[in-house]
C-alpha cells in the first residue's frame, strides 16, 4: 500500500502496511491503518476488534483498511474544540461564496468518512450529541463548524436537543456562531422566554461588511444572552462596531481565490473595539497567497477573549 493522499487542511498521518500506528492517532482526526476486521466505535471514541476490546497499536495483519476519524481538536485560533451534530450547509450571503467547511466536507466525503457520506448536503447526526458529555476537561467548543445549526433543515426539537447538552455541560464554553439571525433570534426567544441563555453558551452573529455588521449587532442588542460576539470573518468591506457586545472576531478570508481584505478596515474595527472597550481577536490575514494566523497590527497581536475568561 502506498502513502495517503496528503491532501487539504485535514491533519493526517502517512500510513504503510505493517506500520504500527499510535492509538493518538485517532483523537487527533488522523487517518490510520487498522485490520479489516476491526472498527471504529462511533461514540465511545476506541478502535474494536472481533472481541471488542480496546487498542493502544494497530497490530500486524495480512489485511488492513483506511478508518478516517473526524478531528475533535481544533485549529482555529479562537477556540479548543469543534462539535459536530449536524454537518452540510448552503449558502445564504455573499461571505459563503468560498466556504471552507464545503470544501472540507467534499474532500471528507472522497476520503471515505461516512459522517460526510451526504458531503455538504444538510445531515443531522443524533448519536453526536452526547460527544461533549464525554469531554471532561473544560473546553471552548464550537458547535456546528461544519454547518449552521439555525439552518433551515435542521429542525427546533433537534435545536433543543443541542442545547440540552449545551445546558448540562456546564463544564464548558460553547461559542454557538450563526449567520441566519432572524432563525436564531427567534428560536431564543421562544426557548428562553423571561429568562437568560446560560452564562456558558455564546451567541455568535457572523457579518462580513458595514450593511451586515450594522444588522447583526442590532439582533445581538435584543438577545437575552450574557456573551455576544460578531465574527466579521471573511471581512469583505468596510465595517464598523456600534455596540456594546462582549467579543469581536476578525479575519481575511483564506484558501482558493480569497478576496482581499484591506487592513485599514481591520484598523477601524479595532479603533471601534478599543473605544467600546470590546475584547478583539484578529485572527488572520493573506499576504502574497499565504495565510498568516494571528497577525500583527501596528507592532502587536490581538488576541483577546471576553474578560471573565482572563
């Protein structure tokens, strides 16, 4: 067997027969080598023979299979994991036009993970759902990288059943993003009627110009929710901050044919933030074709979170 394919953003490992794999390898989102024989155990996070016994190396066989396991880990700077209960999106602005979890979720559907067997086409996944009750050292999650739980295929007794975890897991900090605000306004609204969404879960509004940002903090302003942020990621055009919410995410847009972001509007949200005394995280830019994570502006980095975090 030759080496895997090395190919997107996807943190995997080279492979060859006979190669002992470390069990890590697995909660690490790497694809390994296992024999025919065994499987993953989706949900209970081990690699199972016949027997169903646990692993720590992939012995020696005469026949061996691909398992490709979803990352949990995250590589985006502003938090620690991803959860993924529900996976596929369409688009709904102009800041979708190159979205990055299609094209992650394309290439997961080629590489075989049966998570993505549907690719980018709206899938819920109930057996998720309990993913973050495993996870017992406090984390930053970001529910729904890979989708939009305000979705309009995704359905409000499956919203609810997301946020009962979310409620339980009081142990972590969950940064809900969406850019389908009237869908989230309103499904908060009826769920959290005279009362406040927990103190762990974030609300999130993504925007990407002045028209969209000027919007989205005025739907933040009416939420009854203690951590309100806008991510203006991909930034597209100028935009200002108006409001006094908790957290601002900037970032240029990255990958094939990203759209130039202009520093000076970068320099204008970081004027508005430091003004309203709003933490800021400047989280990427592109220079010559290459994304640079957490640049500097003017001689420092931004890498703010909401205070009671510090």
């Amino acid at each position: 067997m030759g080496e895997l394919d090395r190919g997107g953003d996807q943190d995997h490992r080279d492979a060859a027969l006979g190669h002992r794999v470390p069990w890590r390898a697995a909660r690490r989102g790497q694809a390994f080598i296992v024999p025919r024989s065994w499987q993953w155990m989706e949900g209970k996070g081990i690699l199972a023979g016949p027997a169903q016994r646990n692993a720590r190396h992939c012995p020696a066989a005469p026949e061996w299979r691909v398992i490709i396991q979803e990352k949990i880990m995250s590589k985006i700077e502003w938090t620690e994991k991803t959860w993924n209960p529900a996976v596929g999106c369409t688009p709904c602005s102009p800041a979708c036009e190159h979205c990055y979890a299609k094209r992650q979720a394309l290439r997961l559907q080629r590489m075989g993970l049966a998570k993505y067997r549907n690719g980018f086409r709206v899938t819920l996944h109930p057996e998720c759902l309990e993913e973050p009750l495993r996870w017992k050292k406090p984390s930053l999650i970001f529910p729904c990288s890979m989708s939009d739980l305000f979705h309009g295929d995704v359905s409000d007794d499956f919203r609810d059943r997301v946020f009962d975890v979310m409620e339980v897991c009081t142990w972590h900090t969950f940064q809900l993003l969406t850019k389908r605000y009237a869908i989230a306004e309103l499904y908060l609204k009826k769920r959290y009627t005279g009362k406040v969404v927990p103190s762990h879960v974030w609300i999130g509004l993504s925007a990407w110009d002045s028209r969209s940002s000027v919007e989205a903090q005025g739907v933040l302003m009416r939420m009854t929710v203690r951590t309100r942020f806008l991510s203006m990621e991909p930034l597209l055009g100028p935009a200002r901050v108006i409001e006094p919410i908790e957290w601002v995410i900037i970032g240029g847009e990255s990958g094939p044919n990203a759209r130039r972001m202009d520093e000076a509007w970068v320099r204008t949200i970081v004027a508005d933030c430091k003004r309203l005394n709003i933490p800021v995280f400047y989280k990427q830019k592109v220079v010559n074709g290459k994304k640079i994570s957490m640049p500097e502006l003017d001689g420092r980095t931004y890498g703010e979170r909401p205070r009671f975090l510090d």
